[in-house]
C-alpha cells in the first residue's frame, strides 16, 4: 500500500510517515498540495493520500479538488488531516471530494479507525 503525505509541517510529515509505516505503508511526501500534484504526475499513484489544509502553494481544499478532477485519482482515498474543526470545513472537504476527515491533534489509534472505515486492512 501507497501512501501520500502531504503537509508543510516537517514534524507533521514524519510522525505520520512514521505511524503508516508501522501500518505497512510505505510513504511519500509532499510539502505543499503543488508537491503533491507534482508526485502524482510523475506516476507515484498512492491508494490513500493524507492532507493537511493549510499549507503555502496550494492549500488541501484545493489540492482536493484539483485531484478529484483526474482520472488518476479515482481509486485514491483522501483524508484530509487538519486543525479545521468548524462544520462548514469538514463539509466543504467532504464536498470537494474527501472520503475522511480527521482532526488535529489525532492519536495513533484514530488514524487506525478511520483506515479501517475506508476499508484498509491493517
């Protein structure tokens, strides 16, 4: 199983780089939604993609909706992966084409859960 992390926090990257792996992922990263774009078009297409929203370049709500718009997407899952806690976000991501949300800070247990709802088996 692929994954793509996309965040600017460095720290953010690793501890969820380092989470994945322990679930059998293996990782790339992306700094910005642009990097992340950039990894998908050059064929690195991950099963999951977890994305913060805030972030330079190109925000996750819009690295969403960019993504959900190519054929290549279709049988990734998106989690965004956020501080965003109002409902009016968790429903525009959700709109935009994301199939979890999941609230910062996050345990390891509840990454695990929402994996397991998107049908992951770990």
């Amino acid at each position: 199983m692929l994954a793509l992390v996309i965040d600017d926090s460095r720290t953010m990257r690793m501890i969820l780089k380092r989470l994945l792996e322990e679930l059998g992922f293996t990782v790339l990263q992306a700094g910005d939604g642009q990097e992340g774009l950039d990894q998908l078009d050059a064929g690195h297409l991950p099963d999951l993609m977890l994305v913060d929203w805030n972030m330079p370049v190109m925000n996750g709500l819009t690295f969403v909706q960019t993504v959900r718009e190519h054929p290549y997407s279709s049988t990734a899952d998106i989690m965004m992966v956020t501080t965003e806690t109002d409902v009016e976000s968790i429903t525009a991501a959700l709109a935009a084409g994301a199939d979890e949300y999941l609230i910062k800070p996050f345990t390891n247990d509840s990454v695990a859960t929402k994996l397991m709802a998107l049908g992951f088996d770990l």
